[in-house]
C-alpha cells in the first residue's frame, strides 16, 4: 500500500478564520463584562452589540441561561390590601409558577405581630430562606429576619445612636445582604437626626450632634456600628422605595438621583456596597437615556435579569420599554441596551423580574400583567398590583 507523504517544500493551507456563527456562539455565553473588554480584539467584536444577528443570539442566552439564583425559587408577591381610609394590611403569596397560576397565600402572622400590618421586604430576594421585612412607618421602622420555613424571627436590636434623649433618629434601611467570607447577614441604613428641644435653660442638646452616618448591624455579633464612609442615599418615590434595591453575590445595590427629579433617570446613579469588604462603588447610569425622548418622560426601575444588574426604562405612557444590563461596576460605558419592547397596551409600572426573562407590570387599574421576552406576549395574572412588591424566594430550612 502507497503512503501519501507530503514534503516539507509542500504549503499546507492553515487559516486562523473562525467562522463568523461559531464565534458568535461561544462569545454570546461569555460574561457581559468580558464581552466589553473584547470589544478591543478586532473591528467586527467592537460591533458586536450592533450586530444584529449577534444580538439575537445574545439575548436568547440571556432569556434561557439556568442561573442558580432561580433554582427551585418561587416568586413572593407582597400585595397591599386597604381595610379603610387610612388603614392597609398587608397579604404575601408564593407564586410556584410562571404565571401565578399556582398561588399560596403565606401566614405572616409572626413578622405582623412585631412590626404591624403594614410590612414591606427589603431587597430583592430572600438569602438563604431568610427575608428582611420592615414596617412601613418611618416614625420606628422596626426591622426583622424571618424564615418562614422554620418560623423563626430575630427583632434587630436598636443602635445606641437611636439612645440620645435630645435627638431623634430616623433610620432608612438600604440593604440586606450576606458576607458569604464570614457566613454573616448585613443590614445598611442611613440615619438623619431630629434635634427634640427641652426647657431653653437646658442647653445640653446643643453638644449633641445631628450629622447624620451610615451603620451596619451584623447578625453574628447582633449590633450596629457606624461605617466611616459618605454613600449617595436611596432618593426615590416614596410609594416605590422597596423597588429599588437588588442584592448578588455578596454586593448590595441601589440608585440614587438628584432630589430635585425623583421621578426620572436625570443625575442618577448605581451604588453597589461590597459586604465583604464594606467599601462602596458608584457608576452613573447611561448617558444615552435622553436621546430619543423627551427628558421628563424617563423613568426607570432597578431589577435583577436573570444574574445581570439590569435597568428598566420607560417613557410616559408606557408601552415601550428598554432594559440595558451592567458590565462592569464603576464603568458607565458598560451600560449595553439589549432589548426594546413594544408593548400592546399601555402598563403604569414595572414591578419586578423573574427567571426566563419575565416582566411584571402593573396596569392603570392596578391588575397585574405578565411580559414574556421570549415570546414578547402579556397576559393578566388575576392579582391586582398597585402597591406590590416582588422577591424571588427559596425556601431554606437554615436557622437564624
């Protein structure tokens, strides 16, 4: 038998060129972070948010990627309920599917008896089975880590800056989240002081000081201390200010604007606390929100998308909507816009996101609607959303 031996003076035609689809393919599942790093390798993956079949592919991953934060996770909806006038109660729901078909109404009778019927989450998601539930009123904003599973509740104790018989704190908590170093749960609150007057010949409230710090409480230890550090607030609407706080992977984050446009993406931005480290980081939100509209008509919501810090904007009445995802922390021009959305019928607010790319709105009469990306179709879930919240839950049997 003849052997073929190819001789050394031969050319043996070797090309470096992946094609265009493989390529894609494998970028599309890499982190959004590197992605933008890549975009310096060549021309064409500077264009690659441009590229529309790029993109495709890229917000297919997004939609369907298995993050394990939704791993066996229900979706929690707290609905405010009125009683009267002035007066609301509070229900909680675990939702087990998709489109709340399957829907539970939870016994939240233990957190209720501590902080009354008016209970807000803190946060995004539930860690480690546990959720951070505070009273609504501002005037003693009592804070509790509740396992509904277990039914077990620790009352976070007062901080001896809330102790000073000449001053009043008023405490707003920004975070709850979890040192996973340590294997110790965190809260952060910013807390501003109201100077209480006696009689004028006592002068001692004048030494007290009414500069208001930042604290952190730490479960281990079950005490606050003062963090030596200036952070931008959360500022937002009054009615929305537990929809604008997202926790991952040991980081709090929330958005913060100039008080002067609450309502809008003007001035705004992220502010990401490191739990680990308690060093904090900022990165302005995208430069690009007010090109095609009308400044006053942006508004925008914070949610998690599947594992990607992600901001939801829309304008006026809304039936469009952006969602463009965080590469990097610190980094502005990390901002990428990866979907645009027509809606068929216009929607008041986002309420939150879950797995698969689901969006939850809630309509002008308060009925709560069901976007899916994937299929770009809305659906009403038969709840009404007016004063809702959404948390991603998963039961844990963990004690406190």
């Amino acid at each position: 038998m003849e052997k073929s031996i190819t001789s050394a003076n031969e050319k043996v035609n070797v090309t470096n060129h992946i094609p265009d689809d493989i390529a894609f393919s494998i970028l599309s599942k890499l982190p959004h972070k590197s992605l933008k790093r890549f975009e310096s390798v060549s021309k064409p993956w500077s264009l690659l948010f441009q590229n529309s079949y790029f993109m495709k592919i890229y917000r297919n991953h997004i939609i369907h990627g298995n993050h394990p934060h939704y791993d066996d996770a229900s979706v929690l909806v707290r609905q405010m309920v009125p009683i009267s006038y002035v007066d609301r109660e509070t229900d909680f729901y675990l939702m087990s599917d998709d489109r709340f078909e399957n829907r539970v109404k939870m016994d939240i009778s233990l957190p209720s008896k501590e902080l009354g019927q008016n209970l807000v989450i803190v946060g995004s998601v539930s860690i480690n089975g546990i959720l951070c539930v505070c009273s609504m009123a501002t005037k003693e904003r009592k804070v509790v880590l509740w396992n509904p599973a277990t039914e077990e509740m620790k009352v976070i104790p007062r901080s001896p800056v809330e102790s000073s018989f000449y001053r009043s704190a008023k405490p707003q908590i920004h975070a709850f989240g979890y040192d996973y170093v340590r294997g110790d749960y965190k809260l952060i609150r910013y807390v501003r002081f109201d100077v209480i007057r006696y009689e004028d010949d006592d002068m001692s409230w004048h030494k007290v000081s009414l500069e208001p710090l930042w604290e952190i409480y730490s479960l281990s230890s079950n005490s606050w201390r003062v963090l030596d550090v200036k952070m931008p607030t959360l500022i937002v609407p009054l009615c929305d200010v537990e929809m604008f706080r997202v926790y991952m992977d040991g980081m709090c984050h929330w958005w913060t604007q100039e008080e002067s446009h609450l309502e809008h993406c003007y001035n705004s931005q992220l502010v990401s606390f490191d739990l680990i480290n308690e060093v904090f980081f900022t990165t302005p939100m995208p430069s690009d929100l007010y090109n095609e509209f009308s400044l006053e008509a942006v508004e925008c919501q914070l949610v998690m998308l599947n594992g990607h810090i992600a901001l939801l904007q829309y304008y006026g009445e809304m039936t469009t909507f952006q969602i463009s995802i965080l590469g990097e922390i610190g980094v502005e021009e990390s901002w990428t816009k990866i979907f645009t959305v027509k809606l068929s019928s216009s929607v008041r607010r986002p309420i939150g996101a879950a797995k698969k790319g689901n969006i939850y709105f809630a309509k002008e009469d308060g009925e709560m609607v069901h976007f899916d990306l994937d299929t770009q179709m809305m659906k009403e879930l038969g709840v009404k959303g007016w004063n809702c919240q959404m948390v991603i839950y998963k039961e844990s049997l963990l004690s406190i």
